[in-house]
C-alpha cells in the first residue's frame, strides 16, 4: 500500500511538558495515496493541531511525521512542494481581487510566470468565480470566499491537499458545491486529507475516517465498516398521525427499546431487535387510535458510531442529521 502520510506517536503539548495542555496524543496512523481521509471530531479533539503539524506550521513535541516518505523533520522542502492547505480561518487577502490573490498565492508557490495567468482562469471557472475575477475578497459572501480560499491553495497542483473543516456556516447549496470540488479534485488524483466535526460530511465524502477524540484516535476504518461495528445500535423510526401523536406515552417502555429520541416530527427508538419491535409498534399505533404515517427500520449511522466513541449518548441526538438511507426492511410511506 502506497502511504502519502505516516504518522508515528504524533504529540503536542502546548506549554511546558508536564504543566501544559496535551492537545495530541500519541497518534498513529497512515492516509494512503488517492484516498480521501477524514479527520472527525467534536471542538478541541486536536484537528487543527494536527493538521498544522502535518503541513509544518507546528513543531511535534514527539514523534515523528513523513509525507510520501520525506521525513518532515529533516526534510521538509520536498514535502511542502506537494502539500496545499485550506485552514480553518481563512487566508483570503480581503483587500485584494479575487484574481490578485490567486496570482498572489502563484507567486508564493513558485507556479512558473508563464501558467500563472492560465492556471488562475482555470480555476476562478472552475470555482464559479470568473465573472467576480475584479472585485475585492471583502465583497465576497463567506461562501465564495471558501471557494477562492480552496483555490489558493490547489493553484500550484499539490498532490496532497489538506482541508480544515472546508463548510461550517456555509448554506446547503454551497456545501454541496464544495463536496462536489473535493469530489473531483480526488478524481483528478489528489488526495485530501479532510478535518471535520461534521458526520455527514465525513460519510459523504471519505474513503476512511479516524475518529479523534481527546487527542487521540478512537476508530479508524471506512464509514461503512464503523457502522458495521456497531449493529447493535439499531433504531425504528415511526411518526404517528392523531391526537396523541405529540406526546406518545408509553413508547420508550416498549419492550426492547433501549433509548427514544426525537428527530425532527419523527421518534426515534433504539433497539436490539427492530424486527420485533415493529409489530409493537403497530399495536401501540391501534391501542391508542394512531395512524402509523412512517415507519423505518435504521442501521447505525456514523452519528451513532461518533457519539459512542466520543462519549455522547446514543440517542441524544436530537435533530442530527439522518445520513442513513432506511434499511430494506423499511416500510417507509402511507399505507
Ligand atoms: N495555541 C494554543 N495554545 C494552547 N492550547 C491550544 C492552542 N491551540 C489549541 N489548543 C488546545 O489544544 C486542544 C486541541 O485544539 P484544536 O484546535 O487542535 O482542536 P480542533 O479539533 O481543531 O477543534 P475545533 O473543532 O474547535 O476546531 C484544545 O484543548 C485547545 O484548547
Ligand atoms: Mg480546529
């Protein structure tokens, strides 16, 4: 397997050893060449440290970090060539135009005098951009601004390009754009090393993800097999129709469920045994004059999977997200 990070006992304490803050603990892991890794944890897990060790903004305290086999330590010229960088505050000269800054970032990057000009159109189309080539950065929504930030960092082609968190506070149409870039820069052949607090993002975008949790790595696996992992927490989701259907009594000492939780107009409940769960449910919904208007059987989600390993309650979840398609079992719809 071709590994374009290796990471070995990977620390930081921020202050002095022993009285400071250990924000990376001992972590060990690889992305391989082509993949897109995902980097998930809640607020202060250590993303940001971590990431700002691999791309050589922070020294390790310990350990020892290569990229595509070039020690950072020792060695980090080769290694700096191929990496970009999208932080997690934005880089964006705001005084500058949209095209100022890109051949601003070139210049930086060393891209040759010649393509700067070519390569800058290129991505400014790619990006949505062109037709804002003139105006200042500080004009810009905080969406476009994202995109310039991405394209400032890929304008020299790295073959590694590292993301901090690329979305938070962006609408749903902008996230969905920047996967989509994401998506294609993967193709073209970059690997991305991604950092997110986002589930759903981690599960739409990454081949395998690490679990981060207090500095160190909880899981590390694909979205799939983490899920696999955890079969045990399964859930039905059910929405009712009627007069009772707000409140529900009774429903979490239905036995077999474990936890309930509302998402959104729906209850969900955790069990081990969904099958026999459902037909409960059905004489629940007939002893107290409700019509079943749903009813879904789910696997785990990553959101399970995250809250468990980070410590969270399975079936906290409030109104997370619902990445999980339902299972085939489901008998969504009206009946
Ligand atoms: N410059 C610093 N000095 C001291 N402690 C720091 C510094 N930067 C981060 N930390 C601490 O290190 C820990 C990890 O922080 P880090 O920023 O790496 O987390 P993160 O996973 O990126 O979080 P977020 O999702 O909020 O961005 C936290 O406890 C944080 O308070
Ligand atoms: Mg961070």
């Amino acid at each position: 397997m071709n590994h374009v990070i290796e990471v070995e006992n990977l620390t930081k304490i921020y202050g002095r050893p022993g009285a400071g803050v250990l924000a990376v603990d001992h972590l060990n892991f690889e992305v391989r060449q082509g993949e897109i890794f995902g980097f998930l944890g809640p607020n202060g897990a250590g993303k940001t440290t971590t990431q700002r060790m691999l791309t050589t903004l922070l020294e390790p305290s310990e350990g020892r970090i290569l990229i595509h086999g070039h020690e950072l330590a020792h060695d980090a010229y080769p290694a700096k060539r191929m990496i970009g960088l999208v932080p997690e505050e934005s880089n964006v000269y705001t005084e500058l135009t949209a095209w100022d800054n890109l051949m601003f970032t070139a210049s930086l990057y060393r891209v040759p005098r010649a393509e700067r000009a070519a390569r800058a159109q290129e991505l400014l189309e790619t990006f949505g951009l062109w037709e804002k080539r003139d105006v200042k950065a500080e004009n810009f929504s905080k969406g476009m601004r994202r995109r310039l930030s991405i394209a400032m960092a890929i304008i020299h082609k790295p073959a590694l390009l590292f993301l901090d968190e690329p979305t938070p506070g962006l609408d749903a149409q902008s996230i969905r754009s920047i996967w989509e870039l994401i998506r294609r820069m993967n193709a073209e052949g970059t690997t991305i090393f991604l950092s997110t607090h986002q589930i759903e993002e981690a599960n739409q975008l990454c081949e395998r993800v690490a679990i981060i949790s207090h500095g160190k790595v909880a899981a590390i696996d694909t979205p799939e097999r983490l899920k696999a992992n955890f079969r045990r927490v399964q859930s039905v989701e059910v929405a009712f129709e009627g007069e009772m259907a707000e409140k529900s009594p009774g429903l979490e000492s239905l036995p077999g469920v474990t936890t309930q939780a509302k998402v959104g107009d729906k209850i969900r409940l955790y069990t081990e045994d969904p099958s026999a769960l459902l037909s409960r449910l059905i004489q629940y919904a007939e002893s107290h004059a409700l019509r079943v208007v749903s009813l879904n059987t789910l696997g785990p989600s990553l959101e399970d999977v995250f809250l468990e390993i980070t410590g969270g309650q399975v079936g906290a979840v409030g109104n997370g997200s619902q990445e999980d398609k339902p299972a085939k079992r489901g008998m969504g719809g009206r009946k």
